[in-house]
C-alpha cells in the first residue's frame, strides 16, 4: 500500500471525518431546499405553515444536541473502560469502531440541518413550495435519525466491554496476520547478504515505524541504479542511532531524503503492517486478567483462544526464498515465528503458570499450533517445555498438578 492511501485510509477512519461529510451533506440538504424551489415546473396546492415546519426542527434541533452530547459521552467512557480493564492498545480500534461514529455523526448532522432550516426560515428564505420541500426533507432526516439511534442503543450495550474489547483486538491482529502470511515482504523481496560497503542510512526522528512506502522505495532504486536493504520493520523503536537502511550505490541528499520520508515514523505503533502488536495487546489483556488485583482467568482463556484463531492465519509451512522479478529491489527481514510466539504467549506463560485452568488451555493452545505449523514445531515445543516446568514449579495443589499433568501428557505425548 502506497504512503498516500495509508493516509487516505487512516483519515477515513476518523471520527472528525465523518462528522464532517455528514454535516455538509446535511447543511447542502437544507440549502437544496431553497435552491430547487425557484426551478420547479409546478406549484404545490398545499400550506403546511412556517411554524409548523419550524416547531419541528427546533425540537430536533435541542434533542440532537442532547443526543450528540450523551453519545460523545458515551465513547468516551467507552474508551476509558477499555484502558483501564483490557489495554490502552485498544483504544484506537474502539475510536475508528464505525457504528459508533456514523450515530454520532449523524445525530450531529441532524442538528446542523434542523439549525439552517431554522435560520432559513426566519430569513424567509423558503417560500410556500420550499417549506414544503423542507418538510419532506425534514422526515428523512427524522428516519435516518430513527434507524440509528435503535443501531447506536444495540450497539451501546456492548460497546468497550472486555469481550468486545477482545474482538476487536483479535480482529485487527487477524488482518494484518492474514496480510503478513500472503506478503510477509510488503511488496519487496528476502534479504540477501549486505555487502560491506553498503552505506547505512539513519533519520533523525525518534518513534516508531508505523508504514513503510515499499513502492516508493523501490521507484527510488530503479530511478537512481541503487538496491535498498530495509533494516527497521514497521513496529521497530527507532532513534538518531539505529539504521532505517543500507543502500548499495551511490546517494546524494535529495535521494537520502526521499528515502527517509517512505518510513512513516510516529509516537505510538498501530495495527496495519505491524502483526506483533496485535499480538502484544491480546497478550497484555490476558496479562492484566491474570494480576492478583484482577484474578480473572476465564478472560485469559478467551484471549488463548483469540491467539490461537489469529496464529492459525500464518501458513503450514514458511514461504520459499524465490523472488520475483517484478518486485522491486527492497530487500526485508521477515518476522520470525519465534518473536510473535514470545509476544503471544511470554505474559502470560509468566503470570497464568500457577493457574491450572490457565496453563491447562496454554499447552492444549501450544499443542493445536505445533500441529497446525509443522515449521514451527520446534519453537513452539520450547514454549511448551516452559509451561510445563513452571507449572511443576508453581502449582501447589497435588491434585490440581495431577490434573494438568494429565491434560499435557495427553496432547503432549513423550
């Protein structure tokens, strides 16, 4: 995906966004009705009046505002809820949920539509025809109302609670797992051997990788004769010291420039070309389920079988070192099963090995992955070694020992 439609998409999803178009079409609504009065090849044989147009929107015009007013509250707690009970990481999927902005946005827009028709009618901008048109106007907007605030009242009993909260982590770990296992490169091809000359390029910006322009990248190299080494994958920490890239051949400044303003470098990571961090978050919810504070392990369950749902979108087998000679020359590492197993599974190895129920579905969750990722096999056993050490170690209870021994013997045959 190119640098300019990652921009295009994440405006899209925001909240002012929407606000914003809904609220012109409503003012273009209520300024249509005056417009299109004087083109009409008829008259109307009805008066409705000017006050009975006007008492309408002035009440629609006080209850939006109320209505907007509760459901910008409404977000708001459910984005703290969701900081404070599963993780902060979350917060962003819940502000581009697109329920809850089309409700506000439309009850927003109801309200700038009923407050022009009220100032058109005061200033006696319509007359007979277009208070008429006002009126019928006036009942779509009434019913568009109607059909989202009963969505917004199903959708609010829900929204920012912890299994909400859960899905909607899952579901954008899922899509970028899906994206990394059809193009674990981004577009561009395996590392090669660097050479030793090869001259490393840094930024000046500290943050996190958030998208990487491959496209760009790799005009950049076809126009100027060079072949780029990305070093920093999107969710990379990066600082003055550490290397964007290496380039073979030679830069100038414009070029050295260019190069640098492919990477989208920001504060705070997100989810779409960075699969770990999806990971991470459904980790630190399960994490946090698991404190002594908290003690909740049926939510920790429920995020092992998240993970495992979102770790089953990576392939059986890794992808052949075959390029393709139309991808452009920009090399990438790949993620490693080993880091996103570590993600997925290390909190909670760490704070659930004393839990029966917990480290019972952890090796069951391990033993479904080591059979469905025959390549990592290996580096998931470890995992499972891990588990079942620490909870020899940690489970006091003889019979509750005895239970999980038997539960890992079983899907973990010697």
């Amino acid at each position: 995906m190119s640098r300019w439609s990652w921009i295009v998409r994440r405006i899209i999803r925001q909240v002012w966004f929407r606000a914003a178009l809904i609220s012109l079409l409503s003012v273009a609504l209520a300024i249509l009705a005056a417009v299109v009065t004087p083109h009409l090849p008829y008259d109307f044989g009805g008066d409705l009046g000017q006050d009975a147009v006007g008492t309408i929107l002035q009440i629609m015009a006080s209850s939006m505002l109320a209505v907007t007013t509760f459901s910008l509250t409404a977000m708001v707690s459910a984005y703290s809820s969701a900081t404070q009970l599963a993780t902060p990481r979350a917060t962003q999927l819940l502000i581009s949920d697109p329920t809850s902005q089309n409700a506000l946005s439309t009850f927003l827009g109801a309200f700038v539509f009923s407050i022009v028709g009220i100032i058109g009618l005061q200033t006696s901008v319509y007359g007979t025809e277009g208070r008429i048109i006002l009126f019928g106007a006036t009942i779509l907007v009434i019913i568009w109302v109607v059909v989202t605030l009963l969505r917004w009242i199903a959708h609010i009993t829900a929204f920012g609670r912890m299994s909400d909260v859960i899905d909607r982590v899952e579901d954008a770990a899922g899509q970028a797992m899906k994206a990394f296992a059809d193009d674990p490169y981004l577009g561009g091809r395996p590392v090669v051997p660097i050479p030793g000359d090869a001259t490393p390029i840094r930024g000046e910006r500290t943050g996190y990788v958030t998208h990487i322009d491959i496209a760009e990248l790799g005009a950049i190299a076809a126009r100027s004769g060079l072949v780029i080494h990305v070093s920093a994958l999107p969710g990379t920490m990066l600082h003055p010291q550490r290397d964007l890239m290496q380039v073979e051949g030679a830069i100038d400044d414009e070029t050295r420039g260019a190069m640098i303003a492919a990477f989208t470098i920001e504060r705070h990571r997100t989810f779409d070309q960075d699969p770990r961090l999806g990971l991470i978050a459904l980790s630190e919810i399960a994490s946090r389920a698991l404190s002594p504070a908290v003690n909740d392990p049926g939510t920790a369950i429920e995020v092992l079988n998240a993970l495992l749902r979102v770790l089953l979108c990576l392939p059986p087998d890794e992808p052949g070192p075959a390029e393709r000679a139309e991808r452009p020359r920009v090399h990438l590492p790949r993620l490693t099963i080993d880091d996103m197993l570590a993600d997925a599974f290390r909190p909670i190895l760490r704070d659930g090995g004393s839990q029966t129920e917990v480290a019972i579905r952890l090796t069951s969750t391990l033993a479904a992955l080591s059979t469905a990722l025959p390549s990592a096999r290996g580096a998931i056993s470890v995992f499972a070694r891990n588990c079942h050490d620490r909870a020899r170690r940690l489970i006091e209870d003889p019979d509750d020992l005895a239970a999980f021994e038997e539960a890992h013997a079983r899907v973990w045959p010697v």
